[in-house]
C-alpha cells in the first residue's frame, strides 16, 4: 500500500490483523477483516465496529459563526442544540451539493462540522472562501480527532456497560459531549451510516487504538468498508462522489430534508432551492431492484422500455441480505412511477430492473 496515502491511527492494527486494505479518498482503509457478508451480517442482527477515523473534522468559531454555518449549509441552523447535531449540506450557488456532512455546536458560537474524507480540503478551501465577510475562524481539526462507530441491535447495550452516561432514550442525532467510555474522554452520537441503532464516537487521536481494542475484546466485530458500503445501500443512504455530487441537488437526490429554502436567513444555493421546492426538480433519486440477472453499477445507464434514456445508476450492489441485487439512481422527474419495470444497460445489453423504495432492509 502505498506510503503516500493517508493513514488512520489504527492502520498498522489492521496490518498486523491481516485486514484486506485499499484506497479510499486518499486513505489506506480496510475494505473487509473476514468478509463482507460476515460483516455485514453483524452489523444487521448484532453488532459490528467501524474506523471512520478518516472522517474530516472542521472547527467554526466566533462572534459571527452561528450566523456563517447558516450561510454556508442548507438545513435550518435555529434547530442545532448544544445536545442535538443536524444532517445538512454544504451546497454551490447553483443548490449542487459539495458535500453532505453533520454539524454539531459543541459550545456557544462554536461549532464542528463532520465532512466527507476525500472532501475535506476542499470543504475547508471553500469554508474559508465564504468567510471574509464573517469574524469567524475556521480550523482543519482532523489531525485531533478519531472516529468509531459501534453499529446494531446489540450496539446501545455494549456502548451503555462501559460509559458514564445513560443513553437509553438517546435519538438519532442526539449527542453528549464529555462522556467517560472505557474511561476515556469522548463524545458520543447516536448517529451512523448502516439503517440500525448505534453510535459514533469521536475520541482524541491517540486513544482510538485503546478503544478499538477494548470493543474487540467485548466480541465485536471488526468491519470495513464493503459492509458499510453494503449496509448504506440496503438503508438507501447516499454516498457523495456518486449519489451526491455538485452537479446534483438535495432535491435530486432524496435528501430534501436537509434542505429549508424558506427560512428567512439565506444561504448559498437558497434560491434554486427554493424553485425546486416550489416547483420541482428536474430529476429525482429512484430506488432500484434487478428483475434480470446483473448487478446495477455506478454510471450504467437507464432506460425506460422503449429504449428512451432516462438517467443512470449512481450506486449499486447485491444485497446480503436479501440476495438481490439493488441500487440507487437519478432519472428524469416525469418517469418516477413506483414499481414502474426500466431497463440497465449492463455492459453489452440491456437488464430489466423496477424502481422500488430506497430503503431494501429487511429483517
């Protein structure tokens, strides 16, 4: 693996344990520890661990930095609480997304905003870009922070034996800073990327080896990227890079929630959100499920029955759960019908597949 990519502080942890490693946004990162399907499979019906200590971290602060993270994300700010964290974006004049991230206000005019790995210098290059009419100073923070995520039925119950706090009524996106987990100083969110209960601990540098192995040693199953790839995708959660990107809205791409053009503070991108809340977007973000043998990739085109190209995947797989094979895609607004039958140009042919929900979970 190359010496140039960026490492995690559990890097040589996952060499020593024989864990398969690849690139992943500029970093070395565990793809699988046995295989995905076992990993995947802790995750839906126990517990599973993840490193998402490659996960950027960007500090906001000063007398103007509420009334920045307003003007720089979508969602709306007035709903932030000093124990409750927001999904947002991060949005072009255009309504583009730039990134997708979550935003905490860890104090009174402070704020840290947890962006994408490979996008974190180009967030942070444009942050600071958007900041000259603010008193705010903005901080690349990543160097100071790790990142675990305890994901699955059985994750509150090992996270609540070992930490200080009760967090039996936490929600999603409810967080408490200062918490003793293994007696270690971190901050805990019920938040995550897999469709199930679980939580995000964010933990100084240096102990993230500790708590690993600590969690591994309660039976917790190591797990990599292929079964957060594959967990996101049957809870229909969107990747940035594929079914985000700049060139496509929140409206587009299912995520309106994050999204309040009509507020009265403005935002980047506000209007042309606006116009598509008013009036619609052009496209829409589909769920998808193979009829035909195939599974659907990012970029394969989709067509309707009479061969019109209507859009194209922007991430797939095959579920391990269910067997089959899903997706997510944007087409054309006018063609969305639930369980309307298109075809997906796999290679050389054309694959017949039906537009289904988003979410493909099942227990």
């Amino acid at each position: 693996m190359s010496n140039e990519l960026k490492q995690t502080p559990l890097y040589q942890t996952f060499v020593d344990s024989g864990a398969k490693i690849v690139e992943f946004g500029g970093w070395a990162m565990p793809v699988q520890f046995s295989s995905i399907k076992e990993e995947h499979n802790a995750v839906r019906h126990s517990v599973g661990l993840f490193d998402v200590s490659h996960m950027g971290e960007i500090l906001i602060k000063g007398s103007d930095s509420k009334q920045f993270v307003q003007y720089l994300l979508s969602n709306d700010m007035d709903t932030l609480t000093s124990s409750k964290a927001l999904y947002t974006a991060l949005c072009n004049e255009n309504g583009g997304i730039i990134d997708d991230l979550i935003i905490y206000q860890l104090a009174d005019q402070t704020y840290l905003l947890v962006v994408n790995a490979g996008n974190t210098d180009k967030d942070f290059d444009w942050i600071n870009a958007q900041a000259t009419e603010f008193d705010v100073y903005v901080e690349n923070v990543s160097s100071e922070y790790s990142q675990l995520a305890v994901q699955g039925p059985k994750a509150r119950e090992i996270v609540q034996a070992n930490t200080n706090v009760d967090i039996s009524e936490m929600k999603p996106f409810e967080f408490k800073q200062n918490v003793e987990f293994f007696e270690k100083s971190v901050i805990l969110s019920q938040s995550g990327y897999t469709g199930e209960d679980g939580f995000e601990i964010y933990c100084k540098a240096e102990d993230a080896k500790y708590l690993w192995d600590k969690l591994i040693g309660l039976d917790v199953v190591p797990c990599g990227l292929g079964a957060r790839d594959t967990l996101r995708l049957e809870a229909g959660l969107p990747l940035h890079g594929q079914d985000l990107s700049e060139t496509i809205s929140p409206y587009e791409a299912g995520i309106a929630f994050a999204a309040k053009p009509l507020i009265e503070a403005d935002f980047i991108g506000k209007s042309v959100l606006k116009d598509q809340k008013e009036n619609g977007s052009e496209r829409r973000a589909i769920g998808l499920e193979m009829i035909d043998k195939g599974i659907p990739r990012t970029g394969y085109v989709i067509f309707d029955l009479d061969d019109n190209e209507i859009g194209e995947v922007t991430s797939g797989t095959q579920s391990p759960s269910s067997g089959k094979s899903i997706g997510l895609g944007l087409i054309k607004r006018e063609q969305f019908e639930m369980g309307k039958e298109i075809q997906i140009q796999v290679r050389k042919r054309k694959v017949k597949a039906k537009i289904v929900k988003k979410n493909h979970i099942t227990k």
